[in-house]
C-alpha cells in the first residue's frame, strides 16, 4: 500500500475512535475536573500546580522492579493484539514511519514526587489503536514490559492526544534507564500507567489487573483525585 493512502487510513481509523470515546473521556475526571494537567488544550489550569500530597522536584528519580531490560533497535518489536481486527507486530522502523507527537507534559509519580513540563516525542496510542482497529467490545488495555511489568488502562484514558509510546525526551532518546527505547506516558494519570520498555500492548474486551493494582493500587489512578489504592 502506499505511505499516502495508509496515513489516509489511520487518520480515517483515529477519527472513528475519537467519536467512539468521545462521551467516555468527557466524563474522565481530569476532564470533568477541568483539572488536567500539563501544558496545551488538556491541560493544567492555573493553581495548584501539582496534585495534593505530591512534592515538586527537578531530578528524575528512576523506578523498576530492579531490572532494566536491554533491547537493542534491531530486536526491538511492538506486538498490539488481543480485541482488535488487525494485529501488528512493529519493527523499528516500521514504528518510526508512524506518524510522530511532540508534546510537553506532567509527570506524577504515586512515591509523591512530580516532575513538569517535560517534553516529549513518540507515537501516539490513538494512531496506534487506529492501525489496529479495536473491536467493538474493546474496553481496556494491559501493556506488557520487556522486564515483565505489566499495567491496565482503560481506553478513554490510553486514547487521549497526551498518551504516547515515546522514544524521545528532552530531544535525546530515551536512555534505557527510563524505559528506552520505548516506554508509554499518561500525564493525566500517575506514571506507574505507563509501561517502561514496552513490548505488548494487548485490547481487553474487560478490565484487569497489572502488576501494581494486584498489589492494591488503583485501576484508574488520577492523581487529580488522589486516587492511589484500591
Ligand atoms: N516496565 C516497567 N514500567 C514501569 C515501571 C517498572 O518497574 N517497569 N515502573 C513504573 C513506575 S512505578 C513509575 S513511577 C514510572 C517511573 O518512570 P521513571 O523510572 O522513568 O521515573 O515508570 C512506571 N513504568
Ligand atoms: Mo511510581
């Protein structure tokens, strides 16, 4: 197929899916709040800037299961399976020819600390799951760690403009230590959502528990309510 008409398609995929979610993510609490947070459209507004019981800090704290995975570009591969029509496997390459996000956001971390404004660029999940097209009984998604983590998100959550699979920070790629080459952010809810070294991304047609929520933390995770356990 040519480069032209699969962007045709996946932009055609990524405006079905906004409609499908379109009620669901209204009603997610950061945009029901009117408090997300991060800079653009759906973002942070005003004061306070950092969710209640979290503490500023400039430094990037790193946090594993006490293992860091090394993948190398050429073995690296994205598998998204599970609840969609057509399943992929990503090379590299094939990755990098997707249509690429920058975007600048917050980082909440459940240990309290927050880190702002960082910059980032990756591909977003949206076009991700426009490739893929989920099926109708889609409704969340485990994401797998090349280090065996795992963590579900739901699809209103993982669909919004702000959630990418990024491989980029700062304009440097990602260091390994952080989740490179690839790790998935969501700014509007606490970075354990986010799988460093990400490997798999699976559509669920019902939620499920990750490695954190088996262990009491919360399915959805906003940080704007404080929302930790379960
Ligand atoms: N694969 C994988 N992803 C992960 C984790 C992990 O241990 N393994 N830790 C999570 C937690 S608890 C947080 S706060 C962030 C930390 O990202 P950082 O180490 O880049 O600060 O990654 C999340 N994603
Ligand atoms: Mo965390």
């Amino acid at each position: 197929m040519e480069e032209s008409s699969k962007l045709d398609k996946i932009i055609e995929a990524r405006m079905k899916l906004k409609a499908r979610f379109e009620d669901k993510m209204k009603n997610t609490p950061s945009m029901a709040d009117e408090r997300p947070q991060g800079h653009g459209e759906i973002n942070r507004h005003g004061m306070p800037q950092i969710p209640v019981g979290q503490t500023l800090t400039t430094k990037w704290p790193v946090l594993d299961l006490g293992y860091q995975p090394n993948v190398t570009l050429d073995r690296w591969r994205l598998y998204i399976d599970g609840e969609v029509e057509n399943p992929v496997v990503l090379k590299w390459e094939d990755f990098m020819a997707l249509p690429q996000t920058e975007d600048t956001s917050d980082f909440h971390c459940v240990t309290t600390w927050s880190k702002l404004d960082m910059s980032w660029v990756g591909v977003r999940l949206l076009d991700l799951a426009a490739l893929v097209q989920p099926k109708e009984t889609a409704t969340h998604l485990m994401c797998y760690g090349y280090d065996t983590y795992t963590t579900n998100v739901s699809l209103e959550e993982a669909l919004k403009p702000d959630v990418l699979l990024a491989h980029t920070v700062y304009g440097e790629p990602l260091p390994k230590e952080h989740g490179g080459p690839v790790r998935m952010i969501t700014p509007q809810l606490y970075a354990w959502k986010g799988s460093k070294w990400i490997k798999r991304i699976e559509f669920l047609d019902k939620n499920k528990r990750g490695f954190w929520e088996e262990r009491g933390y919360s399915n959805t995770a906003y940080p704007w309510r404080n929302d930790r356990y379960s």
